[in-house]
C-alpha cells in the first residue's frame, strides 16, 4: 500500500524497508511537532504547505521540495487541499544522502522519480529498488536549493504578536506601527530581530509577505486577492514587489 488518506494510521518507522513511499491528498492540517528515525523528502504535487523547523518556517510550493534528515524535529500545515508525497529512507539507502535540512528545487526528472517511488509497494523488494534509488540520489544531491525560509525571533515580548501573525490573525504591521504594539521602542524591536533573526524587522516583514504571497497563490488565490489581503497599495505593486524578491512574475513563478 503507498496510497494512504485522512484516516490511516501510518509510522514509517515501524515499516522495514529501505524506503517508504506515501501519496496522499488531504485537507486542512497540522500534523504538530513530531520526528522521525528515517531521512524524509516531502513534496507538495499541488497545493502549498508550510513547514516549521525549529523556529524557522519555510513554504513549500509546487515544485520545490524539502529535505528532512533523521531525528529533525518539525512540524507541517496544510491549510487547504494538498497533494502530497512524502519518502522515507533508511540511512543504508546511500552514502550520499543530504544530512542537513534543504529546500530544493525539483526538475522534471526527480519528480518523475518522487512519483514512481511514492507509489511503491510497501514490500517491494531491494533489487527492484536499487536501480532507481540510485538515479534519485544522484538527482536530489544534484538540485538547487532554495531559500524559501524565514527564522522565526523567540524574544518573550514577541510571542503573542508573532503567534497571531503565523495562525493569520494579523499581518506584521511597519516597524513604528509594531513597536507601538508591543510597547517597545522601534530601535528595540530591530535590534530583536537583527539579533534573533539575522536580518533588520523590514527585511522580516519582507521575507513574510513574500512567502505568504506564495503559499497563498499556490492554493489558487488571484493576484488581486493576494495584494488586497498583504495590503499592498495597487496589483501592479504586488507584482513588481514579488518580482524584486524573485526574479519572476507571480504567474510564471508559480
């Protein structure tokens, strides 16, 4: 079995074999912080998720990838309908394997490979697999990576603030606007956050829009919605910020 749902109780520990595939369509869900004792590659076919490693939050729209290696504390969202595949890897599986947490890009060849593999047989056996597991390392070591990920500040004052903003409550404000939330200084909360993050509060605030631009139109929203909802002042002014950030039109990025 590789095709599981909503309802299927699933550890991929527990299953013993070099490599455990999974696809699945699900809706609305956290899986909460959790870990496992195998490497796991997880990619959203259609639709977005977010995932939080220790503090910080990446996306992972379609076709990018991520990279988890074992005993990686983590935890993914999915906020509407996602197509996910989700590998498991024993470390046996190869030399090669990444050992640290990666954002890829995914060509059309690994993720040929990605499908194949999610739909395996649980008991397929380890001469059917070699050939092609063998060709997925060479290709998942070859990827780009990308930097969809912001580290999240764990300062005391900022904890409520930055919870509401992660469960969509709010948008970070400007800096003066958010220091007066807080009952802060504006030179405070950017010393918290060039600190605590690596990068002054507007590049943050930046960072945050531009992922949450991309979660969103990876779940189908419109370039007008997504500008009305991250309150920029015009379309064109989305546009023109998320080519800045990227490099490409939202429509072609996505």
């Amino acid at each position: 079995m590789a095709e599981i749902t909503e309802n299927t109780r699933f550890n991929a520990d527990q299953i013993n074999n070099l490599v455990v595939g999974v696809a699945a369509r699900i809706g609305t869900h956290d899986s909460g912080i959790h870990k496992h004792k195998k490497h796991q590659l997880l990619l959203a076919s259609s639709g977005c998720m977010s995932i939080n490693f220790a503090g910080v939050w990446c996306v992972l729209p379609p076709p990018r990838a991520a990279w988890i290696p074992s005993g990686t504390e983590h935890c993914a969202v999915m906020r509407n309908v996602v197509a996910y595949r989700s590998l498991y890897f024993q470390h046996c599986v190869s030399l090669t394997l990444p050992t640290d947490i990666k954002i890829i890009e995914v060509n059309g060849l690994l993720r040929e490979l990605i499908e194949r593999i999610a739909y395996w047989e649980w008991d397929k056996s380890i001469n059917e697999q070699q050939t092609i597991l063998s060709v997925f390392c060479e290709e998942l070591n070859a990827a780009e990576e990308e930097y969809l990920s912001l580290k999240l500040p764990t300062d005391r004052r900022l904890k409520v603030w930055l919870e509401d903003v992660m469960e969509g409550k709010h948008l970070p404000e400007p800096l003066t606007d958010m220091a007066d939330k807080i009952g802060a200084s504006a030179k405070t909360i950017s010393r918290i956050f060039t600190r605590e993050t690596g990068m002054p509060y507007q590049s943050w605030r930046q960072q945050w829009r531009l992922q949450a631009s991309i979660e969103c139109l990876s779940d189908g929203a419109s370039v007008s919605e997504v500008a009305k909802k991250l309150c920029f002042s015009s379309d064109s002014a989305f546009i023109s910020f998320f080519r800045k950030m990227t490099g490409d039109t939202p429509g072609r990025y996505i």
